[in-house]
C-alpha cells in the first residue's frame, strides 16, 4: 500500500483552489486573474490632480475683477425739491389761498371781452377793472336757452329806454355742462351777432365781487353804431 508521501506526489495540484483563494486568486476559464477586489494601479488621486492644477496655473495672471452695475429701468428717478418761494410770492399765494386775494378773473381760461367797431380795445379792460357803474343786472339762472333770451331781450329794451349805460348780466359758469357752458356763450352771441350788436361798446367778465366768470359786464353806446358812420370812421 503507497505511503501518504507516494499520493501527494502523485497529486501535486490537489490543494491550488484553495491556495489560490487564500491568495485572492480566482480561476477564469482555469486562467489566473488577480482579483478585483485588489486596487488598480497607476490611477491618481485627487491630491495628485490638485498639485497638477496648481502647477499648470502657476504662470497665469488672474483678470481684473470689474463691477457689474444692475440698471433697473422700471425705477422712477428722484424728483428734485422744489425751489423755494421767495416771501412776498408766499405771502401772495396764502392770501389767494385763505381768503382769495389777488386772484384776477382775467388771468384764467373763462375770462371773456370783446368791443364793438370804431371802439378803443381797451374799453373792455377798465369795463373790467370796474371804471363804469354798473346802474342795472339781469339773472338768467334756472333758465332755458328760449327763456334766458327772451329775459335778455326785454331787459335790453328796457335799460335802453331808461338810458343805462352800466349793465351785469350773471349767466353762471356752466360747469353742469357737458361741452361748454350754454348760457354764457348764447349771452356772447346776442352781444356779438344779435340785433344787440350795434349798442355794445365793450363787454367783460365780471370781476370776483360781481360774479366773475359767471357774470358778464355790458358798456352801451349813447346811440346805435349805423353803417354810415361805419363807412366814415373807415375813410377816415
């Protein structure tokens, strides 16, 4: 009977799978492979990738860093303060505020005047400014455009037979008015293109005491303006 000793050399691969196990080796189509377990070599690591950046950058001259600046278009500028007011234009304004002192009608958009032929065009101003007496007035508030003229009509009829010269007639400054004040411009018109024209010298707003822009002031002539006088103050 072979001896233990005889069988082992007889068999000299017996025990490699397990020494190979030991080992980490394992058989790939009974091929040696070293296994994966085992870390590969000659990889870097990322201590060798940051030194190699770092030298690679060593020469490199950074940029200069510039403001960005954010503009913002939908932001209203600043408004600059107001100039101050000088005293006497303060005191002015506070007494126009309180109490309406200085305010002139002739200065605002409502103010009306106008003159006849043959008239110096500076009548209406001192019509205005309050140089004529005024002897009678007329108030055509509450009525219809039909009304106010036929109240126009008789009160013109009779300032002239009385022989007044000085009149007001307050019409309101039509401000419920969807366009422009009714009253007043038919009261423009019959003093402008009315049979009335011929006796106007001169018409104005009233002054603020008297109405103001609601108000209009009539200066009469002594007689009527004919076509014949007309024609001589033109040849003339």
């Amino acid at each position: 009977m072979p001896s233990s000793n005889n069988s082992h050399r007889n068999r000299p691969f017996k025990d490699l799978k397990k020494i190979l196990e030991r080992r980490s080796i394992i058989l790939d189509d009974g091929n040696p492979v070293e296994s994966s377990k085992s870390p590969p070599k000659n990889i870097p690591s990322t201590d060798d990738d940051d030194r190699l950046f770092e030298k690679e950058m060593s020469d490199v001259t950074p940029l200069r860093t510039r403001h960005r600046i954010v503009e913002h278009p939908n932001t209203p500028p600043t408004p600059s303060p107001p100039e101050p007011l000088d005293t006497e234009t303060e005191r002015e304004l506070s007494e126009l505020i309180h109490s309406g002192r200085g305010f002139r009608v002739s200065d605002t958009p409502e103010y009306m005047a106008g003159t006849g032929p043959c008239v110096n065009p500076n009548l209406s101003t001192r019509l205005h400014n309050g140089e004529f007496a005024i002897q009678a007035h007329l108030d055509l508030h509450g009525k219809t455009a039909i009304q106010a003229e036929e109240s126009f009509e008789k009160f013109m009829r009779e300032a002239l037979r009385s022989g007044k010269q000085g009149l007001l007639v307050i019409h309101g400054r039509g401000l419920s008015s969807k366009k422009m004040p009714v009253l007043k411009e038919k009261v423009r018109e019959w003093l402008t293109r009315g049979p009335w024209r011929k006796w106007v010298a001169a018409f104005s707003s009233a002054r603020l005491c008297d109405g103001g822009a609601g108000a209009t002031y009539i200066l009469l002539r002594n007689r009527p303006l004919t076509r014949r006088f007309k024609k001589g103050r033109r040849a003339r």
